[in-house]
C-alpha cells in the first residue's frame, strides 16, 4: 500500500517519515548505486514478517510536486497532508491541498508536525480553521504529532496499519513506468507504481510501445519479491537492451496494448472559473501533454462546478475508465480542473445532443462495471477489446458481467437483445424495400444486405444475425441470393415446359447472353409474353438479366465471376479488355457483363480496371 504525504517545505514531511519507518528519505538518491533498491523519495514501513509493508511518497515542496506526485498515483488510494502546527497553512500546502481534493482519494489524513513547537490552544484554532476553510477536510482523521519528542508517532503508525487495502488486484496488470535505469549486472531497471493487478517473475508483458518483454526480477516495496501487486512501488527488472529498445518516462507495461486514445469524454471539477473552449496541460500517471479542453453543458463553468466536457489530446493516452486527470492552464502555471474519464475514444459529431449529454450524464452515476456495459450497450455494439480495456477485465470477467446485465458477446463484438431486435428489423426492412424497386430479382448477397441495412455497424455480427434470421426461417437463401420468405416464385406446369425449350437456346448459344426479342423469335412466342417469363425466371435464380432485356444462364455468370476473380487475385485488377479475351466476347457485352459485377458489389471500377471488392457474393 502506498501514501502520499504533501505539504509545504519545511513543514516536516521528512522527519515525520523517519520517525514512522526509520529512513531519511531525503537520501535516497544516495541508493542509485545500490542497484535494485533505487527509489528516489520513497520511504517504507514493514508491518511484519509476512504482512504487507506501506509505502509513503515524499513528494518535493516546490513545483516539481504535481508531475512527481502523480507519477506514483497507480493503485494510491490515501494521502496524508502535513501542517507545521507553528506556521499553519502555508502558500504550497494550499496548491497542495487543491490538487489532494481534485484527486479524491478515498481518505486524507491531516497530521499536525512540530507539536513540540507551539500549545495545544494553538493546534486546535489551526484544526479548526482547516475545517472551516477546506470543508472536505471537515471529517478527515487529525493527528498531533512530533519527530522531536515521539508525540503522536506511534498513534499514527496503528492508524495507518489497520487502513484497508483497495488496490484492484483481480484486474489486468497495468504500470506507469516513471524511471528507467541500467544497473550494473542486472541490466535494464524500471521503476513506478502498479495502478492494477499482479506481476510475477518470468512474467511477459508488452511496453506500450508495443514490444514484448519479460520480467527477470522485482522488488516490491522496496524488499526483492515473486510477485509484485497494485497498489506497491515496484521495481522491475526487465530483459531489454536500452540502445535497442529505448523506454522512457510515461510508458506503461501492460497485458496487451490498445491503441491509445487523443479524444475522451470527462467529468470535470472547476478549480478555476472556466470558459467554454480553451488550452490545457493534462497530467496522467507518469505522462504529460497538451491539449484542449471543450465544456459540453454551458459555455462558461464556475469554480466548483462540476460539469461534463470532452478533451481533444494533442498526443494520445493510455487511459481507462475512471483515471484520475489534473488539468493546469495552458501556461502550466495554474490548477484549473481535476477530471475524471467517463468515456475514451469518445464521438467526434453530436457532442451536445440531449441524448449524448444524457448518456454522459447517467456513465458518471454508474457505481459498477455491469451497470456502465448495460448503459453503454443501449447505444451501439462494442468491440471485445474495448470493453476490455476501458473496464480493465480479462475475457472471463467480460462474460460474467455480460450475463449480469443481459448482454451477450459473439466473437469480438458485444451487444444486447435491443440492437439484435433493431438491426434485424433493419435487415428485413432493407430487404422488402430491395424487393419492390426490384421485382426482376431474386434477392441480394450477404454483403449487399450488410451495406443496404447495417453500413459501419461490426460485419461479422450482422452476417451472426442473417445467419439466425435464416435459421429462424426470417429469410431465405436461394442460390446464394438472400431474399424474404414471401418473395418466392415457382413456375407452373406449362411454365416449367416453357422453361425447357429456352434453356435448350442458351445451350445453343455456348455461354453468350440472349435477348428477350430473340428469344422470342426463337421459340414463336410474344415478345412481351417472352419477357414477362425471362423475368419471372430471373427472379427464380435461373436467369440473370445484365441489362435490360438481355439475360445470361445464372449459372453462367457465377462461371465468369469464378474466372474474373482468379484473373484479379492474380493480376490485382480485371481489364474488358482481358475478360473479352479469355471469353470470346465482342466489346459491347463485356462492358454490359463488368459493369453488372460493378453494381453487385463484386468488383468496383477504378479508372479503366475493376478491383474485386467482395470476392464471396457470387461463391455457391
């Protein structure tokens, strides 16, 4: 477990260190060259053999505070702010105590140093007026303490022994690296805090740069260990060469890497009055950049507002749900907000709509992984690795919340029953409408209806959903072609006679389209009897029409699709030119043939060739 203590310089931080673990922290850097052991203001108390051991942060007095506290926020759930009972509140403490506030840990604890120094009427007017004037700190636990003379010490040492620990352990490893040695003999040394999870030795992990590494060895909390768990300092060593592998301050070790995000969606609490756009530094765990900061619900924020808003980052994040931002201004001089992420990778269009801002609105009051997917999914389906990462599960977790709330996951994509009902009713609408602008038809691919109903929605989980409205008996697949139930034709006895002596023609006609009027001609009948018939065998799949009135053998066509997309797979393109060739076509027909795949979707022209868009619609 691991405290932040805070406060002015000179306030005593480090004598009140030493006096509960017995190290100086302000000699730390000394240990660099102790190997392993480094960790630059750190100090730690062992509870006893097998328990754990508390770590304190003794962050510096001074402006460096904020980006060197924040390096060690992982898995910090408790903070102490230190008050020399002589001096009070000072300039520092209270910057201090405005970033303490704006982080929200779960307990602050004030511990009053120099006890020796002043009386006890004293102590309690300072007490008191830290109520009064910061009443967040109204119900925070005081103690009254002295390096000098031992008052208080041992108090506050049972105290911080019985805190609870809240690191999140069940959930995937992630760590902030904030430091990065090569130590003489053990090679490559990272050091940071462990914001969730478990490591252990031999471990293998990705840097957020991507590459594998594993863990040769850990120290955590400062003792050498097996494992090492949220919520500790750690020190890891890794096998990577530095020269070829280059980590820096602000990469993280993770589980798996997702690609990180440059636009999140926050609730914000305004240190400062705030306007409706405007540039901000942004400081999360060990990293720090630019960026800018746009409220959502007004154009101005007061201070203590608490609001909803969207920062664009000039350069992306690693950043889950619920991280903890502290936002200066755009000179880096001032506090201006703390924030929390409500959503990564957030929306770039309709940011202001009644319906987004009460999706945000409802994301910020949810208490638990389950609630947050049941909101999240009424909006759309989620990928798998999304979820994942933003909520930190592992793929059992996944499935475990996805059964509390009712949701359900195919392969990569999550969704609820509600976007099932509506993409499918979506699927058949787009189908019947298909159906009456083009009754000469049989019906459309797959990936024909994918486009028609469910354009940008995942494809794999519409063709799940096709597949289940086809097993379900919804539609129907007739030739590869997929059509309503209703949208059936059959021929009748003289039909099917008929039927007979027209395909005896395109036997004769050795792969080449007929015409209605030929045919026709052909067979003695009415041109215009002979045409209602074709088009009744085309919507049967026995005929397809490429133009108007002129029609090939179905079969024959998913024939010359065979060949073109050999032709493309090889060449990466089909010319006329190339197609008339290897059929025997005259020009005129092989442009009618290709630009019929172009409007299937098969093929898609480009300039004077035709790229295979989907390779599957004609496959039986």
């Amino acid at each position: 477990m691991i405290i932040v203590t805070s406060g002015h310089v000179d306030h005593g931080k480090t004598a009140l260190l030493k006096a509960l673990t017995g190290t100086h922290t302000a000699h730390l850097p000394e240990e660099k060259k102790r190997g392993m052991t480094i960790d630059l203001g750190y100090a730690y108390l062992p509870l006893g053999e097998g328990e754990k051991t508390l770590g304190f942060i003794d962050v510096p007095g001074h402006e460096k505070f904020l980006s060197n506290m924040l390096a060690g926020l992982g898995g910090v759930h408790y903070a102490m702010l230190i008050v020399a009972a002589d001096e009070g509140i000072a300039t520092q403490t209270k910057e201090h105590l405005a970033i303490l506030r704006q982080l929200q840990f779960h307990e602050i604890i004030v511990v009053i140093t120099k006890a020796d120094r002043t009386n006890s009427e004293q102590i309690d007017t300072l007490i008191s007026q830290i109520k009064q004037n910061y009443p967040f700190l109204s119900r925070a636990k005081y103690f009254i303490t002295s390096a000098e003379s031992g008052q208080g010490i041992a108090e506050l040492r049972d105290y911080l022994q019985q805190l609870p620990e809240r690191a999140e352990t069940q959930k995937p490893f992630r760590y902030a690296i904030d430091r990065v040695f090569s130590v003489k003999g053990a090679g490559t040394v990272v050091t940071g805090t462990a914001f969730a999870g478990v490591v252990n030795v031999e471990d293998e992990l990705f840097l957020s740069t991507g590459q594998k590494v594993r863990v040769k060895a850990i120290y955590a909390q400062n003792t050498p260990s097996k494992q090492g768990v949220a919520g500790q300092r750690l020190a890891l060593n890794l096998n990577v060469d530095l020269d070829r592998i280059p980590i820096k301050r602000g990469d993280w070790l993770l589980q798996s890497v997702p690609p990180p995000t440059d636009r999140i969606s926050v609730q914000i609490w305004a240190e400062t009055p705030l306007n409706e756009s405007q540039p901000v530094h942004i400081y999360h765990a060990a990293s720090r950049t630019t960026g800018k900061l746009v409220l959502l619900q007004g154009k101005n924020a007061a201070q203590n507002d608490r609001t909803l808003a969207e920062i664009m980052l000039d350069s992306p994040l690693f950043l889950t749900f619920g991280d903890k931002l502290i936002l200066r201004s755009g000179d880096a001089k001032t506090l201006v907000a703390g924030a929390r992420v409500l959503e990564i990778h957030s929306p770039k269009r309709h940011k202001r709509t009644e319906g987004r801002l009460n999706f945000l609105t409802n994301l910020a009051q949810t208490e638990n992984t389950s609630q947050r997917i049941t909101l999240t999914l009424q909006q759309t389906a989620i990928a798998t690795s999304h979820l994942m990462w933003s909520e930190q599960l592992s793929v059992m977790q996944l499935d475990n919340a996805l059964v509390e709330c009712g949701a359900m996951r195919y392969q990569d994509t999550c969704f609820n029953a509600d976007y099932q009902a509506e993409k499918t009713q979506q699927i058949l609408t787009a189908l019947a409408t298909y159906h009456q602008q083009h009754n000469d038809q049989l019906g459309v691919s797959k990936a024909r209806l994918y486009r028609m109903a469910a354009l940008n929605q995942p494809e794999n989980l519409i063709y799940y959903f096709m597949d289940e409205m086809l097993e379900s008996g919804k539609l129907q697949q007739t030739r590869g072609w997929v059509h309503l139930p209703e949208h059936k034709i059959r021929f009748n006895e003289e039909e099917q006679t008929r039927w007979q002596w027209v395909l005896k023609e395109f036997e004769k006609a050795n792969g080449q389209a007929i015409w209605v009027r030929d045919m026709a001609k052909a067979l003695g009948l009415d041109e215009g009897e002979m045409r209602n018939f074709m088009y009744k065998a085309g919507k049967l799949g026995y005929l397809t029409p490429i133009i108007k009135d002129r029609f090939f053998l179905t079969e024959t066509i998913y024939a010359y699709a065979r060949l073109i997309k050999l032709i493309a797979e090889k060449e990466g393109k089909a010319s006329v030119n190339e197609v008339r060739d290897r059929l025997n076509f005259g020009r005129k027909l092989t442009v009618q043939l290709m630009e019929y795949f172009d409007r299937t979707g098969f093929l898609r022209r480009k300039g004077n060739d035709h790229i295979l868009r989907d390779k599957n619609i004609f496959d039986l």
